[in-house]
C-alpha cells in the first residue's frame, strides 16, 4: 500500500498562489475521481478542503481549489494567507480493501 | 452537529493491547462509514482501517491481524483494538467519518495518543 506522491514542501508569499501536487497509479488518482484533500494545523485534527477531484465542502474558502490530470492530481491556494501555512495531504480510494490512501504529505510554508 | 470524540489512548508496553473508543453524535455511526487514521511522530497521516455501513471491515497492511475495528449500535460508538502493539504503532489516532456523498473524511475526532514504549 504504497502512498501517493507529493512534494515534502512549497512556500509562498502572502497574496501569491501555489500548487501542490499529489502523483498516484491508474489504480488510484487516475482510476478514479475519488480524490480529497486535507488541511492540517499543528496539533489539530485534519480538516476536509475538496472532495471528489474539485468539490468544496461548505464553509471552505473558494481561495482552495484542486484538480486532476491523468495520474496526478492538485490542490491549489490562491490569495496566500498566513493562516494558509499547514500540511497538506491529498488522498485517493484505490480499491474495496483499500478505500483510502494517502499522500506523504506536504508542509506549506507561508514566507 | 457532528461530534466525535476519542479516548482510551495512553502508554503501553511493546506487546501490550489497548482498545480506543470514539463516540459520536450527531449522526448514526451504523448507518455510516467509519474510519481510522493514525499520525506517527514526524510522519505523514496513514490510513488504518473502515468498517461500511454492511459491517465488512478492512485493514492496512501494517496492523493487519493484529487491529480490529468494531462499533456499537447502542452506544453509537467506534472502537479500534490494538494488540500486539509494536513501537512504530505510536501515533495520534483519529477516528473519522467517510462521507459516500462526498468521498471523504468529512468530520475527525480531536485524536488519541497512543506511545508504545518500554
């Protein structure tokens, strides 16, 4: 049950956009459109900000958006914020024994 | 409004067995998905194991054979036993829901540690 790939870290200015990436197999990010993204302060339980490829649950910030091409998919963060400086995981349904997988994780750094 | 909320973490020797409990409110823990995941120190967060609403239950690898997720209608409460605990079981584990309407971990708990150490 290899993990998904993502870059360790990225950073931003306040205002800038970035794009994190979260790479997979046909099995799992291009197999499917079964893919979330999560938030995660430090000490905090993570937090669902997309679903299903690009969907936004309610309340998340429109300032948060993913997609998808092929195998790997992204999450995108305009108007950085300080607030914005997290780990970010992406995570994809890969089969019935393995409905969740998830990427290594990504430390956004707001500079 | 969707609650969750874990206990039974704590420090438990190399071998040992600890069973985590998650109970919810809110929504109806049989009627849905449940999961939990774990956060190792300096680590990424891990799958661990999801019951469905049928009851079928499935494991990652790692704690194949030795973790067991269950619920309890009546309590509307998850559980995770843990046994034959090994040092890199040490995590915070969260339990949380998977939302089939939304194909993610829509609502976590606020996590448990647990440190597996001699």
């Amino acid at each position: 049950q290899s993990a998904l790939t993502q870059p360790a870290s990225v950073s931003g200015s306040p205002g800038q956009s970035i794009t994190i990436s979260c790479t997979g197999t046909s099995n799992d990010v291009g197999g499917h459109n079964f893919v979330s993204w999560y938030q995660q302060h430090p000490d905090k339980a993570p937090k669902l900000l997309i679903h299903d490829v690009s969907d936004r649950p309610s309340g998340v910030s429109f300032r948060f958006s993913g997609s998808k091409s092929g195998n790997t998919a992204s999450l995108t963060i305009s108007g950085l914020q300080a607030e914005d400086e997290a780990d970010y995981f992406c995570a994809s349904y890969r089969d019935t024994n393995t409905p969740v997988i998830f990427g290594g994780g990504t430390k956004l750094t707001v500079l | 409004e969707v609650q969750l909320v874990e206990s039974g973490g704590g420090l438990i020797q190399p071998g040992g067995s600890l069973r985590l409990s998650c109970a919810a409110s809110g929504f109806t823990v049989s009627n849905n998905y449940m999961s939990w995941v774990r956060r190792a120190p300096g680590k990424g967060l891990e799958w661990v194991s999801l019951i469905y609403s049928t009851g079928s239950t499935y494991y990652a690898d790692s704690v194949k054979g030795r973790f067991t997720i269950s619920r309890d209608t009546s309590r509307n409460t998850l559980f995770l036993q843990m046994n034959s605990l090994r040092a890199e079981d040490t995590a915070v584990y969260y339990c949380a829901r998977y939302s089939v309407l939304m194909t993610g971990l829509d609502n976590w708990g606020q996590g448990a540690l647990v440190t597996v150490s001699s």
